[in-house]
C-alpha cells in the first residue's frame, strides 16, 4: 500500500482498513506459530502498512485541531 492510497483515504476508511490490517497480522503470527506460514515477508508487509495508517490518520487528526 502506497502512503499516496493512504492519504486519499477518509477517516472512516483509515480505521477499517486498520482493523483489517491488525487482524492479517494476528492470522499471519498465529500461521508463523504453527509452521504453516509460506509468505514471510508479508508480516514485514503488514507491519509497516499498520505504521503507515497510524502515521497518516494522526497527522490528519492533529491537522484538524
């Protein structure tokens, strides 16, 4: 995900696709637990599209007040 998609987003959207993201990342450890996990690097992925959505959605936030 690209921060220029992300910045395009609404508050609203920012938060679903945060709740989306967190549970992705719950599935992936839990995969990562049991051997199952086949794509490593998409935990990385994950991780760092969180960050990019808390990261933009307080800068918006802050840029309101």
């Amino acid at each position: 995900m690209k921060a220029s998609d992300v910045h395009a987003m609404t508050p609203d959207q920012l938060k679903d696709e945060l709740e989306k993201l967190k549970k992705e990342q719950f599935n992936l450890r839990f995969q990562g637990a049991t051997g199952q996990l086949e794509n490593t690097a998409r935990i990385r992925q994950v991780r760092r599209d969180i960050a990019r959505i808390q990261t933009i959605a307080s800068q918006k936030q802050s840029a309101e007040a």
